[in-house]
C-alpha cells in the first residue's frame, strides 16, 4: 500500500526559531498534499492544500506568511513554521492524496509530527 | 459551508458490546464517505463509501451509506479494548477537499 513519511516525528524549539517538517509520499506520486493541523483531544484541521508546482491554498484563518508550504516535487511537500510560538505547538499531519482512484482510499496520512515550542 | 457532524462525541462500553457510531454530512457535490481510526499517531484508513446501500466490513467492523438522507453508520460488534480510539468520519468532494467531522471518541472497558 502507499506511504508516506513525515519527518521529525517530534520536534521541541525554542520562541522565535523556524521549524521545517517534510512530507514524503514514498512509493506513489502525489500532486496533492495536505497539510492538518490536530489539538489535544480535536478533530483534525485543514491548514493547507499543497499542490506541485504552484502555490499552495491555505485555509480560512492560516497565515500563509506563517506556514511556508513548499512542494517542490511529486513526493515532497514541507511545511515551515515561521518564527514559532508557544501557541503553535500541535500536532501536524500531513496526507497524500492517491490519484488512482475507484474503490480505494485516497489520502494516505503520515505518522504525524509533534511540535512543542518553549 | 460543507459541514460534518459525528454523533457522540464520546462513548463509554464494556467489551462485547455493540456500538454504532454516526456520521451526517452536508457536502456540496459529494464524492465519498470515509472513516477512520486514530489512536496515538495519524489515523488509519477503515472503509470508503460512495454508494447508498452498500455495506462494507471488516471483521467486527461494517459501515453503510445513506446518500438520500445524507448519513452514514460505522458499527463494531463484540468490543475489545484495543478498540478504543477516536474514529473519524470524513467527506470528500468534487472539489478534492476533504471535510472532517470532530470524530468519536471511544472507550472500551475491560
């Protein structure tokens, strides 16, 4: 079946530094990504469609200047958390969507990346 | 808006019971029905549903569709513990985006 890695899996920063998380589908390709954001105990949110080759479509209330989403090719998509704060420790995910279509599940999530920022 | 809504939003069983989850929706353009098993990391696919009527299973785990009332039902039969988990119900459009509902959280008690 299709995977897709996301690395770190967890990552602890300091206010005011970046964090770069990567989202690799390993064995498709995937024009598609998305990136969700998930608190303790919430749903998951869409922060962001992350399309190959143009700019990604980010969600009402995301500041696109504040996640950096870059998918420079079919099996990579990062997300950068700019100038990071406390509050925006959470739990990421990223997911890829699987273009082959018919009876099959279409977005294949990776294990997640938990962000805690001092 | 396209909108998702799970019911409960928390449930609390001894196994071997039977529990039945729901999910309603409200999606422009509605493509298909997915459900989904998260435990401590990012959720595990169950099942997809794009026609009404149809059930699909999985062992102890089956779902159905229906697409003229707009809803959908994930049951699970003989409860263990290791069901326990938030299971997400989400819809997916034309338009490519998938719409999360804010998901059931289960507790299977010994």
């Amino acid at each position: 079946g299709a995977v897709v890695s996301q690395h770190p899996s967890w990552v602890i920063c300091k206010s005011g530094t970046s964090v770069k998380i990567e989202c690799r589908s390993l064995d498709f390709q995937a024009t598609t990504m998305f990136w969700y954001r998930q608190f303790p105990k919430q749903s998951l949110m869409l922060m962001a469609t992350s399309n190959e080759g143009s700019k990604a479509t980010y969600e009402q209330g995301v500041e696109k200047d504040k996640f950096l989403i870059n998918h420079a090719s079919l099996t990579l998509s990062t997300l950068t958390v700019t100038s990071a704060h406390p509050e925006d420790s959470s739990f990421y995910i990223c997911s890829a969507r699987d273009e082959r279509g018919g009876d099959y599940n279409e977005q294949f999530f990776g294990p997640g990346t938990r962000l805690t920022v001092l | 808006e396209d909108k998702v809504v799970q019911s409960p939003l928390s449930l609390v069983v001894h196994e071997g019971d039977t529990v039945t989850l729901n999910c309603s929706y409200e999606v422009t353009n509605f493509r298909s029905l997915l459900w989904y098993k998260q435990e401590k990391k990012a959720p595990t696919f169950l099942f997809m549903l794009t026609s009404s009527g149809i059930e699909k299973k999985s062992g102890r785990l089956s779902s159905i569709l229906d697409k003229k009332e707009l809803f959908s039902i994930l049951n699970i039969t003989a409860t263990q513990t290791g069901d326990s988990a938030i299971y997400l119900c989400a819809v997916k459009n034309y338009g490519q985006n998938f719409v999360f509902g804010p998901g059931t959280r289960l507790s299977v008690l010994p």
